[in-house]
C-alpha cells in the first residue's frame, strides 16, 4: 500500500532565522534540498499549533488566543470541560539593564514539592480573585478563570530567551493582569522554596507565563489514519477526536514498520522545536544531520520509488511543501541555498510576535 506522511517538524526552517542564516549549514541535507526543490510550497498557518489546529479541522480564532492551554490539558489527564483556562507556565525572570529576559522550566529541575507548595500560596492569594492555579506537570500549569479575561497572550517559546517588556499580555483588560503578574512574582520570590533553591545556587522559579487563553474545542477529526508524537499540543487533538497516538518513531524506518495498513499518517518531530528559542546553531546543525539520515533520505527514496504517494513537509515557516511521484522527474528545479528560505522564516515571525 502506497501512503501519505504528514510530517510536522517545528523550527526545520524557521531556524533560517539565526544571524547570520548564511553561516549555518556545516551539512549539506541533499536529500531535503532534493525535497525542497521539488516540492509545490502554499500557505500554511504560521505556527505549529496553528497548523496542528487547522489539520484537526478545529477553527482558529481571529481576533483571539489560540486555546492551547484547555487542549494540552486534555494531554496531561485533564477533563474535558467548560472552563476558560490559560497556561501559567513556571518560568525564571533575570532582570538586567537591557530589561527581563526570560528562561523557560527545561532548566528548573523543578520538583513535584515545589510545584505544590508554589501553587497553594497562589491559590491562597488569588483565590478572591476567583483564580485557580493546577500544576499539572512540573513544567505545564494551568490557570482556570471564571470567564474571558479579555486579553491576548504570547506563546511562551516567543519569549524564552527574550526581553519580555514587549511580550506582556495586551488586551482591554491589561492593565488588570499586569499588577497582578506581578504580585505573583513577588509572592514566589519571597517564597521559602525560592530561599533554598538561592542556597543551592538554583535559578529561581519566580514568574508565571501566561499563553494560549480559551475554552477547549468542542469537536476536532483526525487528520490521518495514524498518528506519531509527543507534543502534548498533538495528544489533547488526539483525545479530542477520540483517536489513538503513538510514540515517535526513532526514524522513517520504524514508522514505515509502525503504519502498516494506514494509507496515511502524520508524524510531528520535535527535535528543532527550541534551536531558534535557545540561539543554538550549533544544534540546529545536529538536528538536522540526524533527521537527514532518518527521514529525509528515506522520504527521498521512497518517492523515487513509488513506496510513497505522497509527503507533506511542515517545517514551521509559514509554508507546506507537497510532493508525489511526480517529484522524482523535475530535474530543472535545482536545490536552493538556505538563505532563500530566510524571507519564508522572517515574515511568518512578524506575524506571530507583532500582531
């Protein structure tokens, strides 16, 4: 059986965005220059989540969040509800002259202790205000509200690294969610598990982001016959549609191996999720030898040979590259240099951190 893979891959391209983006590839990748230059690129949502959303046939808001914290909670064992809930992600604020920059909980080491203790002193403080923090997983908390709270966020991979002042949630309701950020912030600073993560010359977890604001979908299909991930974005659609998800597999091989009987699938790789966030080249270089060898190769081969009738390649720019068998015969598309790719990577940028 021919097959159609669906393979989502957040930051394969996007990382074009490095400076300067001519001084990144050390590899060569002919196998995805091969798929690039022969593929037909169309629009495709600017971010992963947004594309993950429209290939469940979930409706993206317009002039609102899209509702990422009600459907990854789904992933992490919640119930399906009606409550308005936003990611209060726990994340370390360094003040410097140049502003507060931000580090997100993959170098926290957070205990489940910590996590505790730090949710019951804001649920002891902001329960007045009708504010429910539930952590979750130790690097996922939820905020649940009792209504819209009338403001626009920023995803928190826009902000690891980064100077918030600008990142701030926005809205007609701002001026309330500011003075109460805040407060959070000084709550955990002072608070004893901040004292002795100081002692032990930890980073403190003093900060809350909040993202990804709404009410979750109430239907969503699945796009394909099978579906491969981790990302937690991905398992709350799964749930949501009422459809089982699988593993990554380590490379093409094993899915080929995994999606026997499926006439497609959709794979979603986060191997370069966080090169660009963490302003490594150096492992957007790695990352991208390693998928060259296990899945760009394989997808070149498979489409010269007909094991493949189609790939859909989404690599987080703005654009969804489509190939066939037909691919394997448009030998005057020649493969492009990567900084042909930047203008893809700059535009779909200005979209997400400038709305």
């Amino acid at each position: 059986m021919t097959k159609t893979l669906h393979l989502l891959i957040p930051g394969l391209l996007e990382s074009m965005r490095f400076d300067p983006a001519d001084s990144l590839p050390a590899v060569a990748a002919p196998a995805l220059r091969w798929l690039l230059a022969r593929a037909d690129a169309h629009p495709a949502p600017v971010t992963p989540d947004e594309t993950l959303f429209q290939l469940f046939n979930v409706p993206i808001p317009a002039a609102a969040d899209l509702p990422v914290a009600a459907v990854t909670r789904l992933a992490d064992g919640g119930e399906l509800d009606a409550g308005w809930w936003l990611r209060a992600d726990p994340v370390h604020l360094c003040p410097d002259w140049r502003g507060i920059f931000l580090t997100d909980a993959r170098v926290l080491a957070i205990k489940p202790a910590e996590a505790q203790a730090l949710t019951a002193a804001f649920n002891e403080t902001f329960a007045v205000d009708g504010l429910h923090l539930d952590a979750r997983r130790l690097n996922r908390w939820y905020l649940r509200l009792t209504d819209d709270p009338d403001i626009r966020t920023y995803p928190l991979l826009n902000a690891i690294g980064r100077d918030i002042s600008r990142l701030l949630p926005h809205g007609p309701n701002r001026r309330r969610w500011h003075p109460l950020l805040t407060e959070a912030q000084m709550l955990f600073h002072g608070h004893p598990v901040n004292r002795a993560r100081e002692e032990r010359h930890q980073p403190l977890i003093n900060g809350l982001w909040l993202w990804g604001g709404g009410m979750a979908p109430t239907d969503a299909k699945s796009p394909a016959a099978g579906l491969y991930g981790n990302d937690p974005l991905l398992c709350g659609l799964a749930r949501l549609a009422n459809v089982a998800i699988a593993p990554v597999p380590e490379h093409a091989g094993d899915w080929l191996d995994s999606a026997e009987g499926e006439a497609d699938s959709l794979v979603a790789l986060e191997t370069m999720r966080y090169d660009l966030a963490d302003g490594d080249p150096a492992s957007w270089v790695d990352h991208l030898a390693e998928l060259e060898v296990a899945w760009f190769t394989h997808c070149q081969r498979w489409l010269q040979t007909g094991k493949l009738a189609a790939l859909h390649l989404y690599p987080g720019n703005g654009r969804v590259y489509t190939l066939t068998g037909v691919a394997r015969w448009r030998f005057w598309r020649r493969a492009q240099p990567w900084s042909a790719f930047r203008d893809h990577a700059h535009s779909a940028a200005t979209l997400v951190t400038h709305p």
